[in-house]
C-alpha cells in the first residue's frame, strides 16, 4: 500500500513502526550474549565466596585447636550477653504488659502516681495548696 507524502513522493506506510527481523534478531543476540556474561561473573563470584568461607572455617578451626581456653572464654561471654539480652527485653516486656493492664482497669502505674505527687495533684483531680 503506498501513499502520497507531502513533498510528493511515493512511499510504504506503516515502515518505521515495524522493525525488522534482522534488528530483532540482533537485540536477541545482543540479550543472550549479556545474559551469558552474567551467568558466568555470578559464578566466579559463588566460586571465590566458597574459597573465602572455607579458608574462614579452617582458619577458625585451627585457632580453636591451638587455644581452646581463649575459645571457651569468647563463648561463654558470647552466652552471657545473649541472656542478658533475653533477660532485659523480658522486663522491658513484663513493664509494657503491666503499664497497658493499669490503663485497661483504670489504675495508675506506680510511675503515673509518683509523678501525680510531685506535681501537686490530688487524688480527686484537685490541685493541692503547696505553701511554704
């Protein structure tokens, strides 16, 4: 199908919205070439991250060998922060359990009473006279 075009020539319509196949070809070449290329850097990159990690484990291996009262000690402190971790955000959790429960019920945590105390207010809402 030809159409006239404004300088007066004569021309295919529809060309430059098709490409060609030998343009698609070459994008898909060009695709697999890149996607190649990828698979082999993802691969030197497990290769030498499994060297690193072995190299790692034996070298940890033969320092535990050679002093395992260093060892036992690192572990053992290791343990000891782990608990004391667990044991801190335990507390911290019973506190939030028991600050929402007062909220529920109504009653104040002891932290809400004290402050109550410090600020002049009574137990009915009223300000107390503070004179001196």
């Amino acid at each position: 199908m030809n159409a006239t075009t404004p300088n007066g020539t004569t021309g295919s319509t529809g060309s430059n919205d098709t490409k060609t196949e030998a343009d698609k070809t070459s994008f898909a070449d060009k695709a697999h070439v890149q996607l190649d290329k990828s698979k082999e850097a993802v691969a030197e990159a497990a290769a030498r991250s499994k060297e690193a990690i072995e190299g790692a484990a034996k070298s940890t291996t033969e320092a535990v060998k050679k002093n395992p009262g260093t060892t036992a000690a690192i572990v053992a402190g290791a343990a000891a922060a782990i608990a004391g971790a667990a044991f801190g955000a335990s507390k911290l959790l019973d506190k939030k359990n028991s600050d929402t429960k007062a909220k529920s019920t109504g009653a104040k945590s002891s932290a809400a009473k004290a402050s109550d105390t410090k600020s002049g207010t009574a137990k009915s809402g009223e300000t107390k006279s503070t004179t001196k």
